[in-house]
C-alpha cells in the first residue's frame, strides 16, 4: 500500500467508524450510550476532516470525493444482537486504525506529519477507552472505588 492509498484507506475508515457510531447512537436506548455514540461519532468526522486536509495538502489536490454513506463492514460472526459484542467491535476497530497511523508516522519522513499520524494514533486510543468505559457501564461491573482503600476491612 502506498501513501496515497493508505490515506484513502484511513479516510474510508474514519467515515466507516463515524457512519458505526451514528448507527449505534440511533439503536440503543440509554441516553448515557447515546451521548457516548455521538460523541465519537464528532470525534470520526474531526478525524476525517484532518485526514482529507492532510491529504489534500500531501498530494497538492484541491478537491476529494469520498463516498460518505459508507457503511461498516461488521463480521456477521458477531452477535449482533449483544450489546458487548458490538462495543468490542468498535474497539477492535478502534486499535485497528492507531495500528494503521502508527505505521503511516513511521513511513512519514516529514516530522509535523509524523506527529499529525501520532496524534491520531492517541486519539483512537483514546477513543478505545471510551468504548471500554462504556462497555464497562453497561455491563455493570465498572470499578467505582480503589480497592487499596479496603485494606484492613474485614477486621471490623
């Protein structure tokens, strides 16, 4: 894969991810699910919209069309019908693409960006905590105290 396909491949992706999180948003009904959705839905369209200003800059091109009604390919193996299934795919695909700007920094010669790709790199990290938080949530079984606090407890 070359420079140019990688970004078209990252623009694709970041559309796909954004396009997953609408759809996620739109099928649950906690309103604390939804706000997480859509906040990583804005967090995709940022992503894409540096991508494709990147690349437009890289490749000295003035215009791009991408096809934004992409859908994400999701492997119909999953349930789809369970809710911890879907999260991990959205976090599989989250560390999947901080792979995949990982590789583009480090074929990047130029170093702003080089730290545009790592940047991008922590954001979907980022972006993979949350998902892990909320997969957290909703399966109840978030830690909400430090258990180093409870030494010495049990001897009450």
């Amino acid at each position: 894969m070359n420079r140019k396909e990688a970004y078209i491949f990252a623009i694709e992706n970041e559309i796909k991810s954004k396009n997953l999180y609408i759809i996620l948003a739109k099928s649950v009904n906690n309103e604390e699910s939804k706000k997480t959705f859509h906040l990583l839905q804005s967090l995709e369209k940022i992503h894409e919209e540096k991508l494709i200003e990147a690349y437009k800059k890289e490749f000295n091109i003035s215009t791009t069309t991408f096809d934004t009604n992409m859908s994400p390919k999701i492997d119909v193996r999953r349930n789809l019908s369970d809710p911890k299934a879907i999260l991990e795919y959205a976090i599989d695909r989250e560390l999947a693409m901080a792979d995949q700007y990982d590789y583009m920094a480090a074929e990047c010669k130029d170093d702003e960006l080089r730290n545009f790709f790592l940047n991008l790199v922590k954001e979907e990290q980022d972006h993979k905590e949350l998902l892990a938080t909320e997969l957290d949530r909703i399966h109840g079984s978030m830690i909400w105290f430090d258990e180093s606090e409870l030494t010495g407890l049990m001897e009450y």
